[in-house]
C-alpha cells in the first residue's frame, strides 16, 4: 500500500460556503499558512451552499434589530439553541453579507432605489433574507469559488476524507482518498476543520446533493468528538415528488410561501388551517412538515403520496419574475408551476444537530473544529429557512479566523504510519472480497428505514425497532463487496457513504428515543407535548469502546428565558 | 480603440470596399472601355487610363486594401487554429507586414515603369 | 405498455475492446438521463463512470453529450428525446477521467486566465453599493450571472475544439460580468485580456454555439459580442 504524503498548516474537508470562506479568512489573516481544502467534488460545483435557493437571514434594516432575528431564531429552535452561538450568528451575519459583497463580488437583489432587497420567509418578525433571485447559493459560490482559484489555496477535487488521525486525543491529520485515482493521501495538519455538511441524504426523500454523506460528522465521531441536539433533523416542506427520478426530494424554495402560496390536501383542503389556523403557510418548516406528513398518513394525500403547492393565485407576471428558477425547475420534469399547484412532499433537508462546538468553532478535541451544518447548537430544535447558509458563512468565517489564532501556540505532530495504515487497509477489505452485500441495495434500506421510523412522526417502539436494523445494517456494510479498481469507483464510494451514514443515522435514532418529548423538528406521537423539564441537550459522546453514551446537559439561558420556563415558574409559584 | 479591435475593424471596413471595387475593377477592366465594346481594345487606350493619376490613386488604394485583407484574412486563419504560441505570433505579423511591404511596393512600382 | 430504451454510453477506457456498452432500461415518465444512468449502475453495471451532484441543474457538473448534444444528464428527460436510443458520450475538448466523466481542468485554466476574482473598489466599505435601477449591471447581468460552470458551451465551441488557446464563452462572459460590475477595480486589464488577439473575444465567429448549448439559456453570444462593441467603442460600455 502506498501513500502520498502532504503537509498543511490548516485542513478543511469541505467546500462550501463554510469550508470556503473559513479558507479565504485564513489566507487573509496570513498568506504564508499553508492551506489544503479538500472537497469531495469540484470546488465551488458541489454541497449544499451552491443549491440554496431562498436566502441569507440578515439584520440591514434600521426597522429591524438583532435582537429580533434573535428572538425569531431562539423561537424557531424551539429555545433549544446554543444562546450564544445564535447570537453570534445573528450578529455575525450582516457583516459577513457586506464581505460577499464589497470583498467576494456577489450582488444580491435590489430594490428600485438601489439599496438591498430583502424577502419574508417562515418564522419571521421582519423580511429580512437577502437573496439572488430564487437561486442564491450560485451567486455565492460562484464568487467564492473565483477568489479561491486565484489565491494560493490548496485544492484537491474529487477527494474525500476517510479518517482523522490522532494522537494522544488531539487530530494531527487525515486519511485522505483520490476518488478520481484511488490513491490514498496521509495529509499532516496542524489544524483541522470539518465542514462537509450533515447527513439528511439518509432518507428516501431528501433534499441535499448526491455526494453529501455525514462524512465529516462520522470522521469526527470515530476520532472521538461530542455531538449534541442529534436527533434534530430538518425536514423541508416542499420537495418535489417527481415519480421515481432522483430528483424526487429537490426542493421548491419557501420564499414561494413567504410570497403567499398555499397548500392543499389531496382533497383539495387547505390543511394548515386545522394545524396552524394563524400563521398558515408561513408557519416554521417543522410545523409545516408535520402537518403534511399527518395530513398524508392520514389518506389524505395526494395521488403520488404528497400534498399540493398552489401559487397559480400569484400571477404568471409576478412567479417569472421572482421565482424563474423554480418555475423553470418544474417546467423541466413536465409541471407549470404558473398555472397548476404542484406536488410536493416533506423532504430531509438539514440537521441542526452535530459536532459540539463553541462560539470560535472549536471541538472537544485539540487542533479539529467545526463548522456549518457539521456544527450542533446554534438553530436548536428546528432551523429558521435563511439561516442555514448564514450559518455556514458566519462560522465559516469565525473558524478561519478562529484556527490562525489557535496555529500560534500549536506545533505540528507526525501521524502514525501504522494508524494510516490500519485505517486504510479497513477501507481496502470491501474492494478485496470475492462476494458479499451491495451497497446499493444496503443504501436504499436504510434510507427506507430512517423515513419510516426515524422520521417526521417518530415513536419509542419504532425508534428500537430502528436501532435494531441499523445495527444488523452496519454489519451489512462491513461486509459489502466492491467490485473493479479503487479509481473512479463509484461503488466503493456508495460504500464508504453507507458506512458514514450508519453512524449518523444511529446517533439520530439514539438520540430520538432519549428525548422523551417532541419539541421542533422532532416529533413523538408517543410524547406529544412539550416538556419544559426537557429544555436540555442531548449530549453523545464516546463510551469508550466505540458505542454510544448518551447524557443530558442543561442549556444556559444567558440571554433569555424560554416562556415555557416562565410560565413554569409562575405555575410553581401559584400552586405553593 | 484597442488594437486588435482595430485589426478587426479595419478587416471589416476593408471588406466592404473591396465589394465596392472589385465591383467596379471587374466593370472597368470588362465592359466599361469604349473600345472594349466595340471590338477596338488597344494599348494606347489603357496605357492612357493607367496613366491617370486618379486611377493610379484608386488601384494603389485598391491594392493595399486587398493586401490587409487578405494578409490579415491570412493571419485570422492561422490564429482561429491556435497553433502559434506568443513568440509564434510575433514572428507571423513580422512576416506579414514584410510580404505586404514588399507586394506593396511591387505594385506601386510598376506604375514608375510606365 | 411498458417501453424500452437502449442506452448506449462510452467506455473509457473501452471496456472488453468495446467502446461503447449498450443497456435497455425500462422508460418512465419522468425519467431523466441521469436516472438512466443511475438505473444502469444500481442494476446492470455498477462500474459506470459519471458525475453528478445536485440533480436539480444548479451544480452544473452532470453535463454530458446526449445524442452529440451538450446537455446537462439531470435535466434531460429521456422521453423528450424522443428517441428509442439514447448515446451518452464524454463532453468533447476534455480529458476523460472515466467513462462519461471529464476533467474541467482546461475550462478552469481559461477561466483562471481571465482573472475570475473580483477586485474591490472599496474592500473595506462598511455599506452595501448602492446600485441604481437603470445600472447596466443590473439590467444585463442577472441571468448572465447564473452560469452553473458546466462546461457545455466550451464543449459546443468550434473554436474552442481547434484552439487551445482560446479563453472560450464561459470565461469571457465571467470576465464580462466584472468588467460591468460598477465596484470592480481591474476594468483596464480585464479589457486588455480580452481584446488579445491569440486568444480573446476576436477569436470568435459569432456562430451561437454557446448560447444553443447554455443549459442556463444565458445568451453567451451577446456578452462576447457586447466585449466587442466595447473594444470597438469603449465610450459605449466602459463609462462607469
């Protein structure tokens, strides 16, 4: 077995607009750093950033205040949030905007006068997301992307991270596979950055690029790192049911409901009036989902089990001119979106749970950092639409910054040989078997798995029953068989895929069974309500043998109180 | 104006009288001369147009107008395959410029021997 | 009635001395070229070489030539070629990585070479431009600016197959793009780039190929020819 062998002063798996931007703060803060990204695809063509469509959640307006982003954000979590990291993330976001624009060249929209044009979205006390279009992430990673081919940034395409290395608790370096030529790369850094985005491609319908496999969360975790809030996963309203394509899940933007459109039952019921009678269509993503997953399992789907989007109300004029790109996307798979309503169905679009990090982005282990959607905390129990991406360059930028600062005190370790090639020879064994499961078919098991019983609607006897299959599935892969060379091979990677998104998968499924409660994104039709003694973290972190240890960590409320608290309190007052 | 803007402008400019002249050398050279048409086409007759200085000035306009356009035509060509590096080019337009002199003066000189 | 397409895709390297490998797969409705080939992968031959990302046409790595046509695979449905054989092939004026994957690295290199950076007039500004309503980046731009970096259009270009040298539409209309751009500072050079003749907008015939092949339907054309108009006469575009 052979190696290439690369040094690097910073390390970022990743390249969207966290890995990026985390690059481009480095490189400013010092040109001599010696900066490697690796990226799954090509750069600046793949994740989850180049296919945001609505926008970027930000403070421009005098009207508006971040303390009022704040209190939308804290609402949406449902006050499972990280205080201070959303903070730091609404405070964060409109310099970051003005840095696309005056440093990077992106040119949001504009309003007639010339100045910013700002949309509603969901869960929204004032319009504030700023967008391009209907088709926003082009316009960011376009830019982003430019400003790294010419500066001196280490790219590697077609590359993906297999493994971290480490020594004595702290990461010193990666394994690090050529897709394109198979070849193993041990890559030394000083410090590490995990940005690849989550793992929601690990249900039937879902919503991310193809290539998005939790791959950063399960290096993170095999190496030892804490994850919290887990069981926290995102499911977009509005997917596309386009039959059997590949590009059922692809998304429809919520700006189409922030704009007024409606949605409707098979039977042609507008259902969010018994669900959420006030804010209708423009309820939270999670309220949304749930309503429509209700409203399907109860029969009253549509005929291809979704629901239906109208905007047909809006006018032709009004969708060509603010929505072309998602009239033109259901124009290509035969819908008219001007004209009729759509369907569409809840599809698997996010985590807000991940890699524990603080404010600068920093991991329970020395020298690796996180962030974007790898990083859990800052949107708790449901994520607002618009912050997603603000997130990504908001901690994008603070672990740029954050990892200069922590180079100057941090000397570089040599990797173990042995540990490298340990770890590759466990990649090789699928490539070397004469015969054994497909991981294909494995792949489709487990996504038909997480959408059933770790799902919208989850309960306890489902969520053992799942823990149970994912554990027969992750002994499945370890036997799956590759067939061909390692380069280029498209199989092996679905395998190395499986393999991450087990892990994921089952500390999703883990952590929903511990959180004896619903509260946002997650749902327990066993445990319907709220619980304000659950207003606390899920913590995972290492058992020591490489199982899972789940504990609860009290959030502190540094800025404010959960009303559910208040209320609490009041209650207990009243009844002594 | 930016130079090969220039190059290309000029190539467009220098079409467009070429359509115009050859047009009219065609007409001249073929039909116009009275003797011509009558069956009478001596050498005193076109020794005395030639001798025009007017005519001079429109065949030698007419001559180096062809030559650009055809020498930098030329040029185009070999530039469309992108066989030549810098250097290549550099060497090329020298070329050019030194056939085009040399044919140039060629035919202006012809004139003299009249 | 269930219908069958052949799908005949190139092998690279060819595989069994063929170069070309023919599959029947099942056609559906909504089936896209990109289903074709994942339908062939999952159940008839799982070392097929493609790329795909989004497969929602934003990522713009999926473009393919369908029936010698640049196109992107996940936006095609099979049904509207209306042909019983579909032949997916390499995009041309690439280096193959394998089967119907390319390398983009020549498209990159001349998107590299017509300095695809933005060069802030005011780095440090604390506001957002303000940019009017009649700016001409604002007016001319906002599909131009969608360019999903495919490749199609270089792949479509003659000139592009004859001369390497050629910066090609995609880097021409991204240079375009910054030259308007009322907060660039580089406009001189960018102008200076294109107007080269081995290798600048001069080099182009004006033949469309670019604009037909845009999966994005950016008209390519009119950027490289309105980069003309502006060498020619740059009062006309170059004001800021």
């Amino acid at each position: 077995m052979s190696f290439e062998h690369l040094d690097a002063d910073i390390l970022i798996f990743g390249a969207g607009g966290a890995g990026l931007l985390a690059a481009m703060h480095a490189h400013v803060e010092d040109p001599r750093l010696k900066i490697v990204v690796v990226v799954k695809g090509l750069l600046g063509q793949c994740g989850c950033t180049r296919m945001v469509q609505g926008g970027y959640n930000a403070v421009l307006n005098s009207a508006d205040s971040l303390e009022k982003h704040f209190h939308d954000t804290l609402k949406g979590g449902a006050y499972l949030n990280d205080q201070e990291l959303a903070w730091t993330l609404v405070e964060d976001a409109p310099r970051r905007i003005i840095e696309l624009e005056n440093q990077l060249g992106c040119l949001f929209d504009r309003n007639d006068d010339g100045t910013i044009h700002q949309k509603p979205f969901a869960g929204q006390s004032f319009d504030r997301t700023v967008h391009k279009g209907d088709l926003t992430g082009i316009e960011i990673m376009t830019n982003l992307r430019d400003y790294v081919l010419e500066e001196d940034i280490q790219v590697l395409e077609e590359t993906r991270g297999l493994d971290l290395l480490t020594r004595d608790g702290r990461v010193v370096g990666a394994l690090v596979l050529n897709i394109r030529s198979g070849q193993f790369i041990m890559v030394r850094s000083r410090a590490t950055l995990i940005a690849t985005g989550g793992g929601a491609a690990m249900y039937k319908i879902s919503s991310p690029s193809l290539e998005k496999s939790g791959d950063g969360m399960a290096m993170a975790w095999r190496a030892g790192a804490d994850f919290v809030d887990m069981e926290m996963v995102q499911f977009h309203p509005t997917g596309l049911l386009v039959g059997n394509s590949i590009a059922t899940g692809g998304l429809l933007e919520e700006g189409l409901r922030g704009a007024g459109a409606r949605l409707f039952n098979g039977r042609g019921e507008r259902f969010m009036s018994r669900y959420d009678p006030e804010r209708m269509e423009r309820a939270t993503r999670d309220v949304i989902s749930r309503s429509s997953y209700l409203e399907i399992m109860a029969g009253r789907g549509t005929e291809h089990g979704g629901v239906k989007i109208d905007a047909s109300h809006l006018g032709e004029e009004f969708l060509l001119k603010n929505f072309p790109g998602m009239v033109e996307r259901c124009a290509t798979y035969g819908f008219d979106l001007l004209h009729e309503p759509v369907e569409v169905s809840p599809s698997a679009h996010y985590q807000m749970g991940g890699i524990k990090i603080d404010v600068d982005c920093h991991s329970n282990l020395e020298g690796l950092f996180a962030a974007g959607e790898d990083a859990g905390g800052v949107h708790g129990a449901n994520r607002l639409g618009g912050n997603g991406v603000a997130d990504s360059i908001v901690y994008g930028a603070r672990a740029g910054d954050s990892m200069v600062r922590y180079l100057e005190g941090a000397r570089s370790e040599e990797p173990s040989e042995a540990q490298v090639r340990d770890l590759a020879e466990v990649w090789l064994r699928s490539l070397k078997f004469d015969r054994g499961e497909n991981a294909f078919a494995l792949r489709e098991q487990l996504d038909n798995l997480m959408w059933e019983k770790v799902g919208i609607v989850r309960n306890q006897q489902g969520l053992h029953a799942a823990l149970d299959e994912l554990s027969r599935l992750g002994e499945q892969t370890r036997l799956v068989k590759v067939s061909g060379d390692p380069a280029f091979n498209l199989e092996w990677n679905a395998a190395i895929n499986l393999a991450n998104l087990n892990i994921v998968a089952e500390m999703v499924a883990h952590s929903a069974l511990y959180r004896r409660e619903s509260r946002g994104a997650h749902y327990r039709s066993d445990l319907p309500q709220s619980d304000p003694q659950w207003l606390k973290k899920i913590l995972i972190t290492s058992d020591g043998n490489g199982g899972m240890k789940l504990v609860t960590e009290p959030i502190e409320f540094t800025r404010v109180t959960p009303p559910e608290l208040l209320h609490a309190r009041v209650g207990e007052r009243e009844g002594s | 104006m930016f130079r090969s803007a220039w190059e290309w402008y000029l190539q467009r400019v220098t079409g467009g009288l070429l359509i115009v002249l050859l047009a009219a050398h065609f007409w001249v050279e073929h039909f116009m001369t009275a003797q011509l048409r009558s069956g009478n086409l001596t050498y005193e007759a076109i020794l005395a147009r030639i001798s025009n200085p007017a005519w001079q000035a429109i065949d030698i306009a007419f001559l180096i107008i062809a030559l650009y356009h055809g020498l930098n035509g030329l040029r185009n060509i070999i530039l469309d395959y992108g066989r030549l590096e810098r250097r290549g080019v550099a060497v090329l337009n020298i070329a050019l410029v030194l056939v085009g002199a040399v044919w140039a003066w060629w035919g202006i000189m012809a004139f003299s021997r009249l | 009635m269930e219908l069958n397409i052949t799908l005949r895709v190139s092998r690279h390297p060819a595989r069994n001395g063929k170069a070309f490998d023919e599959f029947q797969v099942k056609l559906e409705e909504k089936m896209s070229v990109l289903d074709a080939l994942f339908r062939v992968q999952r159940e008839q031959d799982s070392s097929l070489g493609f790329r795909c990302s989004c497969r929602v046409g934003m990522c713009g790595t999926c473009a393919v030539y369908v029936n010698r046509i640049p196109r992107l695979a996940c936006s095609t449905l099979v049904k509207s070629l209306e042909s019983d054989v579909v032949t997916i092939e390499p995009l041309p004026h690439y280096p193959i990585v394998k089967d119907v994957a390319v390398s983009l690295e020549p498209f990159f290199e001349q998107w590299r070479r017509a300095k695809p950076a933005f060069r802030p007039r005011n780095p440090d500004s604390a506001e957002l431009a303000r940019i009017p309503k009649d700016s001409k980046y604002r007016l001319l731009t906002p599909t131009k600016r969608d360019c999903i970096t495919c490749g199609a259009c270089f792949a479509a270009c003659s000139i592009v197959g004859m001369n390497d040298h050629y910066l090609g539409p995609a880097a021409i209309n991204k240079a375009f793009l910054r030259i308007l751009d009322p907060r660039d500072a580089a406009r001189e050079e960018r102008v200076k780039i294109l107007d080269r003749s081995l290798d600048g907008v001069w080099r182009c015939h004006t033949q469309f190929n670019c604009t037909a092949a845009c999966p994005r339907n950016i008209d390519v054309t009119d950027s490289i020819v309105r980069i003309k108009r502006a060498l020619l006469w740059p009062g006309r575009l170059l004001k800021p």
